[in-house]
C-alpha cells in the first residue's frame, strides 16, 4: 500500500466538509495483472436526481526537487488511473489534487 501524501488529511476533511462520503482510503482497482491505489473515493448523494456522484482523488504535494519529475509522474499515474477506471468503475470521475501554486505553473495553461 503507497504511503500516503502530506495533504492526505486535508484535501479528505475539505470532500467531507463539501458533502462528500469517502468511501475508500485508498480507493483500491485490481485489474487482474496490476492493482492501483488512488489516494481517495468518495461519493456524494445529489438529491435532486436521488442518485449519486462518484469521485475517485489522486493527491500530489509536489515537494520533491525536481518540480518537472513531479508533474510528469502525476500526469502519468493520473492517465494509468483513469483508463484503469474505465474497465473498473466507468461512472466515477477521476481528479487530482495538487496545490495551487502548481496549479498555476504547470496546469493554467494545459
């Protein structure tokens, strides 16, 4: 099991905070020949459809040197994770979290 990131705890208690019900910690896909790990699932009932939204969170502090290293492992791990989903559970919409200053940096503009 991957160790968890520094803003682990905080980006959990804000989905709480905004409704959401973490379901997983870490939200766990086995695809038979390779399992994944993304940091979080969470769901949140909308009760205007009585149906429910399904999320699954990838957290990246980016506190490594190497800004660059970062982001590429986080882009790579996030396209792994999201085709991985698509056979797994094809309902739930995958995003990362990441801290705003490299939000601005590297993703403003992608």
């Amino acid at each position: 099991m991957p160790a968890k990131d520094k803003f682990h705890e905080l980006v959990k208690t804000a989905l709480e905070n905004q409704g959401w019900t973490i379901t997983d910690d870490p939200y766990h896909i086995d695809l038979g020949f390779v399992d994944f790990y993304i940091d979080l699932g969470a769901e949140q009932l909308l009760a205007a459809t009585k149906d429910s939204e399904k999320i699954a969170v990838e957290i990246k502090t980016f506190l490594a040197p190497s800004t660059i290293s970062e982001f590429h492992t986080a882009v790579g791990q996030f396209i792994n994770y999201r085709i991985a989903l698509e056979f797994d559970d094809p309902d739930r919409i995958l995003y990362l979290a990441i801290p705003l200053a490299i939000h601005k940096k590297f993703f403003k503009y992608s």
